[in-house]
C-alpha cells in the first residue's frame, strides 16, 4: 500500500453541487474511510467559499486512487474541474504518523 494525495480543483460555476449533493458526497468519504485516510475543502482563507478539496489515500494502486476520486459524487456532478494525483510521504524528521 501506498499514500497517495488527491489534489482538487472545483469549477465555480458548479458551486450548487456542493449544496445538493454534498451528504453524497460524505456518504462517500465515509463508506470509504479505510482508504480515503482524511478529507476536506481548502479555502483561499477564512470564511471564504471553498474553492478544492484534499484527500490523502492509503491504496494498492494509482489505478484504485482514480475510481475512488472519479466516482465520487462531486466528481460525477461536475464539482471537480481537474484534480491531481501523487504520491505522498513524509520528512523522516516526524517519526510515525498515523491518520
């Protein structure tokens, strides 16, 4: 298994679908929850609309990572404009990190 991180990008003229699909989309998150470690929207800053969102994944594969992001709901709504995946691992400086 490898950490992979999910980096996303919403499109803002689909700002609606966070309001009609958003219990979906934590439906997901928690059916999931063995492989999407930890989630969330990211903000340009405080009190600002979301404008992404983050996920950090433990999978076998990049391939398992792509469903798991392409089959969510904000992404099958047309939240997400474009997402990024890579790998992630952490600075040895910060000993077992557990999510």
């Amino acid at each position: 298994m490898a950490r992979w991180i999910a980096l996303f990008d919403d499109n803002s003229e689909a700002a609606w679908v966070r309001r009609d699909h958003d219990q979906d989309h934590f439906a997901y998150l928690d059916a999931h929850k063995d492989r999407i470690l930890i989630g969330g929207g990211l903000r340009p800053a405080p009190g600002q609309w979301f404008e992404g969102g983050l996920w950090v994944m433990e999978v076998d594969s990049r391939e398992e990572a792509v469903r798991l992001v392409e089959d969510d709901p904000y992404f099958v709504h047309g939240l997400r404009r474009n997402y990024r995946l890579a790998l992630w691992g952490k600075a040895p400086c910060y000993g077992a990190v557990t999510l």
